[in-house]
C-alpha cells in the first residue's frame, strides 16, 4: 500500500514538473519567436573604495569613478563582458587608521580583489602592507606611496611619477638661470619622495637647495607666520609650493599680506597644488596672482568635453551650492583607473573570491588573520598589462606607476589661467607641444614682465661688513673715526653703489674690546662661515682653503708674491772710467780704421797735394795726424781730390755717430747709478742661512715652510717702517710678501730696494661672501666692469704712486758698447775708402798707360813695379815745381815728363791766364807767390783735354824752362 502511494506521488511530481518546462518553453517561444539559449550570468568582481568624500579630492573623485563605471558597461565594445565591477565604497576621514580599517573591513568581509583610493601618502603606507599580505592591489590615484615602488610591488599609482614633475621644475628654474631655490612644503608623507627627487633635479642643473620650508598640516596662522618670516629672512626668491589646497590658500594669504606677492618674487606649485585653481576659484586666483603652475598635460578632446559637462551636472546635482567647473586632473586619473580595473578583470577572467587562509591565521589581530587571494593576485597582473587610450591620456603602467609624458606650464595673470608652455622629456621646456619654441609672455608677481633674477636682500636686513684691523699697510684699509677707510674700501663703495638696487651695510671691525685684532685672517674669513658677518671686506687674499668655506668674488688687485732685497751700485767710479764706455774690441777696432782712413786718403793725395808729401817721417806723421784729427773735425790739411773726399765724408760721418754714442754713454756712467740687488735666489739665502721677514698675521709661514725655509729663519713684521729698518741693519737678508704690500712699500723706498725673483702665482685680494651668496657674481661682475674705469686706474696710482719704480733685473750687463752694435757702420766706411782707393788706382794707371809700353811694343811686365813706384813717388821734389816761360831742359834718354811736372806746368799757366801775372822781366818773386797761392787743380782737371794740351806744350818747351828754373834758385 504504501508502495504504490509513494509511486503515485513520484509519478504525478513527475507530470507537474513536465507541465511546468512546457509552459516555461511555450512562453519563451512566444516572446523571442524562436527557441532562446539560457541566459548567462555576469560574474562580479568586488572592488573597495577608500575616500573622504568631505575632501574636494574625495569628493570630485567618487563622481569621476561613478560616470566611469557607468560608461564602460554602456559602451557597445565592452557590453558583452562576463565581468562587472562591484564598487564598495568607505567614506573615511584622511587618518590612516580609519583607512586601515575599512581597508580590513574590505578584506575580510566583502573580500574584494582591488581596492582604489587611498588620498593621503600616510593612508598609502598602511594599505600597501595589507595589499601585499593579502596579495591585493592597492590602487591610488592621488597619492605617493614614501616607500620605492620596488619594495611595495602590491602598491600600484595610477598618476605620474612625481620624479618626471620635479625634472619639469628643474628644467624651468634652468631656463631662466636661477641659481637657488626654496621648497616650501607640507610636513606629511605625500612629500617624502617628492622633497628628495626635486633637490636632485634641482642638483642636476646646477641649482642649490639651500633652505626646506616645512608647514605642519594643522599649522595655525601664527605657525604659517612664522614659515613666511624664515622665507623673508633668506637672499632667495623662487619658492617651489607643495601642499594641500586648504593650507596652500591661507598660506598664499598670509605671504600677499607680508608683501612676498610683489616684484622679484617667484612662485612654482607643483601638481597636487595647481589644481586649486579648478577648486578653489576666484579665491586662489585673487592671492595667488603671477604664480606658475605645473600640471599634467592632458589633450582637450571631445570626449572629455562631454565628459565635463555630464561630470558638472552630476556634481552640481549631489553638491548644490558648489560650483566646480570641470573635473581636477586627479578626477580624470580615478575616471581612467575604473576603466583599466574593468578591462583588467575581464582579462583575467572571472575567477571565485579564493581567499585562502594566511599563514598567520591564528594570530590575535584582523591584520593577522587577513587571508590571501589569487584571484585578486591574477587581476594585479592584468592591470599592469593593460594599455588603453583613457581620458588623461595613453594609459601604460610601467613601474608600478602610470608613464609620464608632457606637462603643462599655467601662468596665473589676473582672473584666468593661461599656458605659457610645456615640459616633454625629449625637448624640455618649450613654447610649442609639438616644436622648440619660446615660452609666452610671463607676468610674474606684482604684474612685473621682466624676469626676476631669482634672489633679494632680505627683508629690513642690514649687511654685516667684517673689516680687518691691523697696524700697518694702512692704505688699504683703516678704521678712522668710526670709518673705514682705505683702497679696499674705496673699491668696494664705488662697486656697490653702481648695483641696481640698495644694499644697506654696516662696517665693522674685527677688533677686541682694546681695538686689537681678534685674530688672524683666516679667522676673520671664517668668522662669515659661522655667520658673524654677512661678508668680510679688505685685503683678503683668496687661497684653496680659505674658499671651502666662503665664495671670493673675482680679484680686484694684481696676484703674487715676490722677494724684496737692497740693492747697491756695481758700477766703481775710477781715474780709468772714461774706457768704460767702449768696449776693447771697440777701441781697438776705432784705432784701426783711424789709421786705415788715413792711409787711404794719404795714397790718393800723395801724388797731386803738397800736404801729404815730404820726408817719410813727416808723411807718416801726416797720416795719423789727419786721420785722429778728424775724431774732433780739426784737420787742416787740404782735400784735393774727389776720391779721397767721399772716403773723408762717409769717415767724418762713422765718426760723428762714434763721438755722440761715446758721449751719452759716458754721461750714463758718470750720472747714472746701475743698481744690482745683493740677492738674486732664494735658494742662495736658504744656503747662506739668512733671516727671511714676512708680513705678521698672513698666510705667508705655510708658503714659506713650503719653500723649505726653516721657521726658525722667519721673522714677522707689521709695517713698511720695520721693513726697511730690517733690511738696513741686515736682519733679515730678503722680504718675501704679496706684490701690493711691496709696491706700497717701494712707494716710499723705491731707490734702496727691488723686488726679484720668481713670482709664486696667486689670486690677488677678493671680499669674501657666504657660500651661495647671490651677491658675489653681481660684485665680481661690477669688479671687471670698474677695472677698466679711470677711476681704478687714478686709485691706483695714488695707492702705489704716480711713477712706478722699476725692477733691478739681475741679469743686466754692461752698457758699455761693443763693436758689434757699430758693424754696419765699420763696413759701409771701409768699403768706401777700399773703393775709392781701387778707382784712383786705376784711373791713374789709366792716364799713364803709355808708361807700360816699351818703344811701342807690347808691354813689359816686369817692369810695372818700377813704373809704378816712380809714378807714384815722382815729384817728390819740391824743386820740381816750374816757373812760367824758363826754356826746358832736354830730356835725357827719351823719358817723357812726369805727371806731377805737367800738373804744376798747368797750374802756372791757368794762374797767368786767371790773375793775370806781369811779363817776365817784372818780377819772378810775383810769379811764385802767385803759382804757390794758386788753388791745385782736381785730379780729374788735370786728366782733361786742356791738361794735355798744356802738357805737349810744355814738353817742346822743356829745357827752356828747367834754365829758367836753375837761374832763379
């Protein structure tokens, strides 16, 4: 029985079950037209969300993603995903422990395989360890993870690397050279990555971070004062801005108010700040006037408009009151990371929520007892292998972060937002997205268009001047009367005073209470580095040691230091003195063409001049009367011929030029002293064990130990005064100091001392400045520019005097001049006398050459010597000069006159004819008084026509006038 009711029961299920698939199918059938296959379902895939929706980034944000989630499944490419994101959201506060425990909360009871959102870098810190301890991704837009990337491989940062942002600041603090920047910063985790990546950035282009402004989150206004105050007390200008929008406004409030929104002032926000001006509005714009901003570049396309303006609706519907034009650029990242979570959970593929137990399950702790999941392991690596075109940009994640590429620089000028260019890694800075071009015009705090050089004087600061003390050289610098004083000083003055702007200074001394010195100069030096004086002014050498802790401006005197010794006269006055003047071989070779002079003069008028013929002692006497009478142009003999004449004149002119050289450097002997210095080398004093004195509190001790001098040879000085007392008593054997020191000194003892030796190469003076100090290119600059001034130059002059005293070289010899320096003179005259000598000689031998023939045949050689030596020496005689009209003589033998007879036969007759002279029978003492008056005829008449016509004359003639010759001896 109960058999076959259980039977029955089974069978009428089985026809109701029947009943029910034919009525299912006929209504399917009925609907679609057709048979239709089962419907699938859509797998979720829960994701977390973590914001503060009381934030503007939490709040613009969480519409983003909303209007991202909604357009991804509403796309048709994406419809037919088996995977749907199901978005838990946690509205928390921006504490990390509130974070963190909706972040466990996620995980271990919604068990989502992604979580997006953490706004701070502290809540970042927190979510990273428990995505990597339950190997979920933590995904961020708008935070830094403060740990490397490396170390948080579960910690994915759907943003820009912060390192590209900072590469853009430096690359816009490079463009316009400045050479120091300030971060100012908030004091929390999202900057511990951002601070060090900029100062290295900033490294790169050789810009120094010289000063970190930090701003507690919680900073009240007094606290925010205080931060503007230390940015007032600083030289630099440009300030790098990081920080939340709410501390940002009140800060940027507080610095227009203390007037650091003027002229010369440089403001940079980074990106995380720069948005405020999408938040905010007016407000920032109103304070924040002149500011750059750099951002993230993102291309204004369509879809993007339509996107802001369905964002803008929806934000202005759940917001009222609140008006946001367009979604902030972290708003557009939250928008790109939902859809790279949708894409990425649809190629991983649908997989159940696998949380398996972690190792420390059993812990006391929910952190311990988070399980793991692979599911969400396999979606983290689909996400970093995702790349689409997204709102923002090309969607590529390398590094655990999105790749960077361009940014965009906005300039802030009165209510709008203008870009004046872009950063791309390729070109830098540019003006163009696409080509290298100049950045738009820039209108920097206080509407000032011209560029800020990048630093000012402090605010209501005064320059504390450090100004040496010390007993001598005070021509450089002194205090008198409460003033300083002196060529440093004056130096200084006139290059400040020609700056572009003020600089407001006090000198003061670095002296105890007894006006002593308080040290030595490297004390002083040092005494900036400790920041005792904002700058040390005076005779301050620039050494290696001395710029480790200080900047030197460029030298303002000559650089060096030499030896200074006495010096004597080498030259002795003595009977013998007036040799000195010529040199041996000079007198020598004087004395010899004396005599060659003479000698040639003598063989050329011998023949035709009565002066130089007679016995052979006076005519030797003759020769070197005439020639050594020429030295003082007192000879009387009578020139005749033209031959000897030029040789005479080229001689007088040797002579002349020998005379006034001899003069002047006898004057020079006599007048002049040829002042030598007793020591040349220093290693001759270091041999000889000589006392070296030095200039006291110098560096000069190092230098000298340096130079293996022996401390125990050093001795101090403090003035120009012991300087000379020293070397005059013999003390110390050489000074070795600066040049400016030893000029001044030469100023006064110029004639007693020089200064020799090598010089041993330094910088000169410079005024020494803090390290990084922006005052020190301009003073350098101003120092090159006063350099070339006449106002250097008459300065100088009255601090080392007018005329400057001339080194003692010690390689000087004596002035007395040799032979060589006359050689071309020497030459000139012998080969004029040797020339003139070789035409008379030949001449002569011309005009007689009838004297070489023998009986008209071919001459005879043999007897050339005697024809030679008797036309030479022929007319000796004095007897032999004829008188007018007494018969000749025969000439015994056939032997013609000789030429001296037809030379005075011809001046006879020509003085007849000239004076006309009384017949014979008047008077023959007239007649001779006449012929030995007459001026003698040119060597050159007596070979003319007219001389031999008398010549033939007189031979027919001839023993007439030997008779009458005879007759009147």
């Amino acid at each position: 029985m109960g058999a076959v009711t259980l039977l029955r029961v089974a069978t009428a299920t089985a026809v109701l079950l029947t009943l029910v698939l034919l009525v299912g199918a006929s209504s399917v059938t009925a609907q679609g037209g057709g048979v239709a296959p089962p419907r699938r379902r859509r797998q979720v895939v829960d994701v977390g969300v973590i914001l503060d929706r009381s934030t503007w980034v939490g709040n613009i944000s969480w519409t983003c993603i909303e209007l991202a989630l909604e357009d991804f499944y509403a796309d048709a490419r994406y419809a037919g995903y088996r995977t749907r994101l199901k978005l838990h959201l946690r509205d928390t506060g921006l504490g990390a422990v509130e974070a963190a425990s909706a972040g466990i909360d996620l995980l271990k009871n919604v068990r989502v395989q992604a979580i997006v959102g953490p706004q701070t870098s502290a809540q970042a810190k927190f979510l990273a360890e428990l995505g990597e301890k339950s190997s979920v991704p933590i995904i961020s837009f708008s935070a830094n993870c403060p740990t490397p990337s490396g170390q948080t491989p579960y910690f994915i940062r759907t943003a820009w690397n912060d390192s590209s942002q900072a590469e853009a600041i430096a690359a816009l603090v490079q463009k316009h050279s400045w050479r120091e920047v300030i971060p100012v910063f908030e004091d929390d985790d999202s900057n511990t990555r951002f601070i060090p990546d900029l100062v290295d950035a900033l490294r790169q282009v050789d810009t120094h971070v010289s000063y970190r402004c930090k701003i507690h989150p919680s900073a009240t206004e007094d606290d925010i004062k205080s931060a503007i105050s230390s940015l007032k007390g600083n030289w630099t200008s440009v300030f790098v801005v990081r920080m939340s929008h709410t501390l940002a406004r009140n800060f940027f409030k507080l610095a227009k108010d203390e007037g650091m929104m003027d002229r010369g002032f440089v403001w940079i926000t980074a990106y995380g700040l720069t948005d405020i001006f999408d938040v905010v509005g007016s407000p920032a714009l109103d304070v924040m006037r002149g500011v750059l901003g750099v951002k993230p570049y993102v291309q204004d396309t369509v879809e993007l408009h339509k996107l802001s303006q369905r964002w803008r609706k929806k934000y202005q519907l759940e917001n009222p009151g609140i008006s946001v034009s367009i979604p902030a650029v972290y708003g557009i990242y939250a928008y790109d990371t939902i859809w790279a979570l949708a894409l990425a959970a649809e190629k991983a593929g649908y997989v159940n929520s696998d949380f398996g137990s972690s190792v420390t399950n059993n812990g006391s702790t929910d952190f311990d007892r988070i399980d793991t999941s692979k599911a969400a392991e396999k979606l983290r690596g689909s996400l970093l292998d995702i790349k689409f075109m997204g709102m923002s940009g090309n969607f590529n994640i390398a590094d655990m972060q999105l790749v960077s590429v361009n940014y965009t620089i906005i300039n802030i000028i009165g209510q709008e937002r203008i870009v004046v260019g872009y950063w791309t890694p390729g070109s830098g800075i540019s003006g163009s997205l696409n080509v290298k071009a100049d950045l738009g015009t820039i209108v920097w705090p206080g509407d000032n268009e011209n560029v800020p050089r990048g630093w000012l004087l402090p605010m209501n600061k005064t320059l504390q001047i450090g100004i040496p003390v010390k007993p001598g050289f005070d021509e450089f610098v002194k205090f008198e009367n409460g003033k300083p004083k002196g060529f440093c000083i004056d130096v200084f003055e006139a290059v400040i005073n020609a700056l572009s702007y003020d600089v407001p200074r006090h000198y003061k001394p670095f002296a105890d209470e007894k006006g002593n010195s308080k040290g030595t100069y490297d004390d002083l030096v040092y005494s900036v580095y400790r920041k005792e004086y904002d700058a040390v002014v005076g005779d301050i050498t620039i050494l290696a040691n001395r710029s480790l802790y200080v900047d030197f401006t460029l030298p303002y005197t000559e650089s060096g230091v030499r030896m200074l010794v006495p010096v004597w006269d080498q030259r002795q006055k003595t009977a013998w003195t007036f040799l000195d003047p010529l040199t041996a071989d000079l007198w020598l070779g004087t004395g010899a063409f004396f005599v060659f002079t003479g000698f040639v003069v003598w063989c050329i008028e011998h023949r035709t001049n009565k002066d130089f013929r007679g016995p052979p002692g006076s005519q030797i006497g003759s020769v070197f009367y005439f020639s050594f009478s020429t030295l003082v142009f007192a000879h009387r003999e009578r020139i005749l011929n033209n031959l000897s004449r030029i040789a005479v004149v080229v001689w007088l002119f040797v002579v002349l030029i020998l005379q006034q050289s001899y003069t002047a450097s006898l004057s020079s002997i006599l007048t002049v002293e040829q002042l030598q210095p007793t020591v040349t080398d220093l290693e001759e004093v270091i041999r000889n064990g000589s006392y070296v004195g030095y200039l006291n509190d110098s560096f000069l001790p190092v230098l000298l130990k340096r130079l293996k001098i022996d401390e125990s040879k050093m001795i101090a000085f403090d003035s120009p005064e012991q300087y000379n007392e020293a070397l005059t008593s013999g003390r110390v054997a050489v000074i070795i100091d600066e040049i400016p020191y030893l000029k001044v000194f030469l100023k006064q003892y110029c004639h007693n001392y020089t200064m020799v030796g090598p010089t041993y190469k330094l910088d000169g003076f410079g005024y020494a400045f803090p390290r990084g100090s922006p005052l020190t290119p301009d003073i350098s600059r101003g120092i090159l520019k006063f350099a070339s001034d006449d106002r250097m130059v008459n300065m100088q002059k009255e601090l080392y005097g007018a005329t400057s005293c001339l080194d003692k070289d010690d390689s000087q010899t004596s002035s007395s001049l040799t032979l060589h320096s006359f050689q071309g003179l020497f030459i000139i005259t012998g080969t004029s006398s040797v020339l003139a000598l070789i035409m008379h000689a030949v001449i002569t031998i011309y005009n007689n050459r009838h004297e070489f023939s023998s009986d008209g045949s071919q001459s005879s050689w043999p007897r050339w010597p005697a024809v030679l030596s008797k036309l030479f020496h022929e007319g000796d005689n004095p007897s032999n000069t004829p008188v007018k009209d007494e018969p000749a003589i025969e000439n015994v033998g056939g032997a013609m006159e000789s030429p001296l007879n037809i030379t005075n036969h011809i001046i006879e007759h020509l003085t007849d004819m000239d004076t006309g002279s009384p017949p014979e029978g008047e008077g023959t003492p007239g007649r001779e008084l006449s012929v030995q008056d007459t001026e003698p005829l040119s060597f050159a008449y007596m070979h003319s026509e007219r001389g031999h016509n008398g010549a033939a004359s007189l031979s027919r003639n001839g023993s007439s006038i030997r008779r009458r010759q005879i007759s009147m001896e």
